[in-house]
C-alpha cells in the first residue's frame, strides 16, 4: 500500500453529499453504491460517514465529462474512470466520476459503481495506489462481485496505517485470502499451462505470467485475462490442437480462444470422454509429440487424443506406473521444451514422458525466477 | 512485438507517463547527453506493473496502458 504521505482527516466523523447523478443508474442504485463503498472502509476503522444533502461535505461525489473544473479533465469512454483528492479543505476528498463510462450496479457489462468509488474514498481517505494486483487500490479497474467482496489485507493494512482499527464491537467479517506471493516456497500451484511460448502457473484468483526473457513473471488476476473464467481452478493445459486454453473446476471444462470463451462452454467433464462419476481433474498436460493430453485423476490419470477428440482405449493408467517415484498426489502438470513438469506438492518432478524417466526434483518456484 | 507500436501509440505513452508517473519535459545538457528521461518513467511504470522492465515500449506494456484505471498519479509516496 501507499499513502499520501500521511494526509489524513484529523476527525473520524465525515460527511459526505451526492451532488448529481449518472443516468446510467436509478438514483436508489447510486445512493447504494456510494454508502456500502463508504462502508468497506468504516468497518475496518474508527472512521463513520454521514450523508448530507447541502453545503459542503468532506467527501463531495459528482458525476462529470471532460473538463470539469477542477484541472484534470476525463477522457470520454473507458481509459480514466474517476478520480479522487487527497484529504484537506476544499476540493480534498472529493470524488469524481467519469459520466462517458458506463456504470452498473453490479454486472460485468461496465463498471460497477460500487467498486470504482470505493477505490476513489480510498483516496479521499488517504491512500495512495498500491502495485499489490489483489489490492482494491490498484490503479487498474477489474471486476470482482460486489456481493462477496471482501477488502484485501493490503488496503487493510494502509488504512489502518492512518486511522486504526474499528474498536466497535461488530461480528468478524470474513477476511480475504492474501495475494498469493510466488516465492513462497510452501506453496501450492492449482495449475500449470502453456500458452503460446509463455509459461501460466495458476493460484487461488491469479495466475503469473512468465516467458523466456522475463526478468519477473507478471502476477495478474484470472479474471482480467478471461473475465467469465472460474478461480481456484483444479487443472488448466494448452491445446496446440485447437489453440485453445482449458481450464477445470470441480465437475465442469472451459475452453478459451485468445480472450474468449469458446461457445458451449462450460461443459460436463464427460464431454471430454471422462467417466460420468469423474468429480475433478487433478492435472492436465498436453504432449507435443503424440499431440495426446494427459488427465491426472487420483492416482490414475487417462490419455486423450486432441485430433480425434476421443479417449484412447486402455486407459485409466496407474500415475506411478509411467512416472517413476510419483508416488503422491499430483497437483499441475505442463510441458515445457520437450522436458514433462509434474507437480506434487511443493516440489517439481522433471520427466521424460517417452521413457517415464525422472530427470529431476525442483522447488515449484523453479520457472518463477525468486 | 515493437514492430506493431505506431506513432500514435508512442504518443499515448507519453502522455500515459505524464498523467499518472509524472514525466516532464526536458530540456538543455541533461537531455544532450542521451538521457532519457521517458525510459526512465517507462521502466518505473514496468516496475510497478510487474512488467518485463525493458525501458521500451512494446505491446504488453501498452495494453497496460490502455486497460480502464483511476485518473489519480502512480507516483509512489513513501509509505
């Protein structure tokens, strides 16, 4: 997190004033947004925010195009959403919103108010932007589900850094995972895939991009690559086949061309030809050679030929059988270079799927360059 | 790939780099002796971004630019 180097309100009572309204939304829906966007922030400190409906308020919201007055004029559609000022007298703490965009109450279709202007008190309040790509004050918009939001740890941290905590008695929220850190080397990648020479290693709701000349693999959230993808996923692998990324959760496939979902997805994990009482896919990996796509399920995994968009015949296999000394429960699976990448754990066993040979064992953050 | 980066897009850049990581104009020696202060602001943006820290503008680091944010600076304040 950053701040604003340490502005803040000297009071934990502010008000605030609607001074217009976005067609875009009923005025209810807009009222809505602004106070639970009020609301993230008062549950986690000592600050309470009262709503006034003339004069001067600490916190004063308007909706505006172009240049408005205040020397930092909007750009029309999408590029600059809103903006907001650093506590003080005057224009401090106001927040601004860009009436070219789009806004929703809670659908993916624009933005959704909820989460621009909560990001925007954050600045009211006096946060600066955070480079943590889980973090609601990141500067880049993306949607999350404003019914299950859930303030990050980082944004926490910041405001409490300047205000405190709530010292109110209130029932325990729920408390958001961290952002995963790829150099934790206890953790637990979900999935491995390719895509089109990148290397894409999957936790909870990111994933980090690496390729060959990357000094850092770029951490983003699955989401903002693939807005209707699911996260926490079980298992994800690149077709060359079909130029396509898969991704598994529980019972269910997606299937991605570039950015878009594929038609028809998602489907039952028996479209692919796996048994109906298949519950998940462990892991999948898609072979170069034989152009066959490896599924782990349990301690067996299947082999599915991508041309023939069959299952092969003879199959489940036992994992330990073809892959010698993987004797635990696999976790992600990918190809890289001709060498076979299968995880387990914390650790990266490196094979040679042609003669099942183990090469090596590496540390899962071998690829992520810690 | 930097072939597909237009004119246009080198012009957005800038300007990205002036609104949120406050880039100025230079001028005089500091200039004449090849230093660049876009580069500079470029790989500052990459930094934060997580991106390849190139100093040069290539397409992913312009699809960055161009996805939907907040119009306040990047600039980082101590924390």
């Amino acid at each position: 997190f950053s701040t604003f180097g340490g502005f803040k309100w000297e009071k934990n009572s502010l008000t605030y004033r609607i001074e217009n309204y976005t067609p875009d939304m009923s005025a209810a829906e807009v009222d809505d947004s602004i106070e639970r966007a009020l609301q993230v922030w008062a549950q986690v400190t000592p600050l309470r925010f009262t709503r006034i409906y003339n004069g001067i308020a600490d916190i004063m919201i308007s909706f505006s195009r172009q240049a408005h007055g205040d020397g930092y004029p909007f750009d029309g559609p999408g590029g600059t959403l809103a903006h907001a000022f650093a506590p003080s007298t005057g224009i401090g703490g106001d927040a601004h919103f860009d009436d070219d965009e789009d806004f929703t109450f809670s659908s993916n279709r624009g933005y959704v108010l909820f989460l621009v202007a909560a990001h925007e008190f954050g600045h009211s309040l006096g946060l600066s932007h955070s480079d943590d790509p889980g973090a609601l004050m990141y500067p880049i918009y993306s949607f999350s589900n404003p019914e299950t939001f859930v303030l990050p740890q980082d944004d926490v941290n910041g405001i409490q850094s300047l205000y405190g905590a709530n010292e109110d008695p209130v029932e325990p929220r729920p408390t958001a995972p961290p952002t995963p850190n790829a150099c934790d080397s206890t953790m637990t990648l979900d999935a491995v895939a390719t895509l089109r020479g990148e290397m894409l290693f999957f936790k909870d709701s990111f994933f980090w991009r690496s390729y060959p000349q990357s000094a850092t693999p770029q951490q983003t959230r699955i989401t903002n690559f693939w807005p209707n993808a699911p996260v926490n996923i079980d298992a994800a692998y690149e077709s060359q086949q079909s130029d396509r990324v898969l991704l598994f959760k529980g019972r269910q496939v997606w299937a991605f061309s570039g950015y878009d979902l594929v038609s028809g997805y998602p489907k039952p994990l028996s479209s692919l030809g796996l048994p109906k009482t298949t519950k998940k896919v462990d892991a999948a990996l898609y072979d170069v050679a034989s152009r066959k796509t490896l599924f782990f399920v349990g301690s067996n995994y299947y082999s599915y030929d991508e041309a023939k968009e069959t299952m092969d015949e003879g199959f489940p296999k036992r994992v330990d059988e073809t892959f010698s000394g993987m004797s635990g429960k696999v976790t992600a699976a990918f190809q890289y270079r001709g060498f076979t990448y299968v995880y387990s754990g914390p650790y990266m066993f490196e094979y040679s799927l042609r003669s099942g040979r183990l090469f090596r064992v590496l540390r899962n953050s071998y690829f992520l360059r810690c | 790939p930097l072939s597909q980066i237009n004119q246009q897009d080198e012009s957005f850049a800038k300007n990205y780099l002036k609104t949120f990581f406050n880039l100025t104009e230079e001028s005089g020696p500091t200039v004449r002796r090849g230093f660049n202060p876009a580069a500079v602001k470029l790989m500052e943006m990459q930094r934060f971004f997580g991106l390849q820290i190139t100093g040069t503008l290539d397409t992913d680091t312009l699809a960055m630019m161009k996805k939907p944010r907040c119009g306040v600076s990047d600039q980082k304040v101590a924390r």
